[in-house]
C-alpha cells in the first residue's frame, strides 16, 4: 500500500488551512475601500489642520516613517518570498503556507495601525494646495507635502495591496490547494516593485527635502 491514503487527511488540513488564508485575503481586498476611507466626522468640517498641529504629532510621524512603513514593506517582501516557496518547494507546503498564514496576520494588524495613524495625523480631507513653493525656506513638514503623503496612502498604496492580495489568491488557488480558479496579469514582483516605490515616496514626504519633493507634485 501506498501512502497516497495516509496522506489524505494532511492535503485536507492544507486545502483548510489555505481556504482560510483565502478568505482573509478576500476580506482584505473587498474591505480595502472602508479601510482607507476618511473617519467620520466628529467636530466643526470647517476647522483646518494646521502644520503646527501635525509638529505636535512628531512621534507618530516618526513611527510611520521609521517603523510602521518599513515594516510594511518587509512583510510584503517576506509573502511573496514564501509564496515563490510555494512553486520551488512543492513537497512540503505544510510550514510555507502556516508561515504566510502568520505574515498576513501581522500585515493586517500594521496596515491597521497605519490608517489609524493617518487618521489621526490627517482626520479631515484636505484640498490640494494652492501654492506648492511659498515656504521652501525651511525643510518641516509642509500642507502639500501631508496631501501628498495622504494621496500615497489612502490611494496608491491601497491600488497596489489589493494587486497584492488578488496576486495571493490566484497563487494558492492555481498551486492546487484550493480548487476556484483566478487570473491576474501583473506579476508578484511588478507588484512589490509598485509597493516599495509607493513607500519610498510616502517616507520621503514625511522626511525628505521639501526642495525635492516638489517636482513629484
């Protein structure tokens, strides 16, 4: 006797354990558009945010920069290394897909903690700046500079998770773990290229030079 038979049960315990994945990474992706939205309104819509205000929230403008993003980034980084596991290791798919599982638990909780932190550092939609060059004269955070960084956020970087989370589900689902069938053009890797370089970009609104960061406007 083979032991196709024995085995039976560990594929079922796969094929579970990639369902759920699967379905996090759905809700993920169809929760995107309520995950980036602005957070009601819970004060006068007229007040505006002033950049001595957002001086005020250093710590968390450190965070994203220097904790929160990177981090981010890794674990992008780090799922898609596993999920290339999936296709150059086909044999023992046990531990890759009990790792992503993990990683994606984690990106969760930090993309959370990023829109909470955008939340709080920008709680009001704000219009794009009339004039982009007034106060070069010194390297602070400045209005369009926030604008920017919020527009990277809430918008490009949100396009490119969800290519992420799409990308994920046609890989588990093609690798033979779960039997529904999706296709997505863009590769992992173009893919993780568009989430750093969207990084990159939001790391430098909030660190870089404001002489810089003007011609990206």
């Amino acid at each position: 006797m083979d032991g196709s038979y024995g085995e039976r049960p560990k594929v079922q315990e796969l094929r579970k354990q990639a369902d759920l994945i699967i379905q996090g990474l759905e809700q993920l992706r169809l929760r995107g558009n309520d995950f980036f939205l602005w957070p009601s309104r819970t004060s006068d819509p007229q007040i505006d945010i002033t950049i001595e205000q957002l001086r005020l929230k250093e710590e968390l403008l450190s965070r994203l920069a220097s904790v929160l993003l990177p981090q981010l980034r890794l674990q992008c980084t780090s799922l898609s290394h596993q999920y290339a596991e999936l296709s150059y290791v086909p044999e023992a798919p046990g531990s890759t897909v009990k790792l992503i599982s993990e990683i994606q638990a984690n990106l969760h909780l930090n993309l959370a903690q990023i829109i909470q932190t955008i939340n709080q550092l920008i709680p009001y939609e704000i219009p794009a700046p009339e004039n982009r060059t007034h106060d070069q004269d010194f390297n602070r955070l400045k209005i369009y500079r926030i604008y920017r960084l919020n527009h990277i956020i809430r918008n490009d970087l949100k396009i490119h998770l969800e290519s992420l989370f799409r990308k994920s589900i046609q890989i588990l689902r093609e690798f033979g773990i779960s039997s529904h069938e999706e296709k997505h053009t863009n590769t992992m890797e173009s893919i993780l290229i568009d989430i750093s370089e969207a990084i990159d970009l939001a790391i430098g609104y909030l660190k870089g030079s404001e002489l810089s960061l003007v011609w990206n406007l």
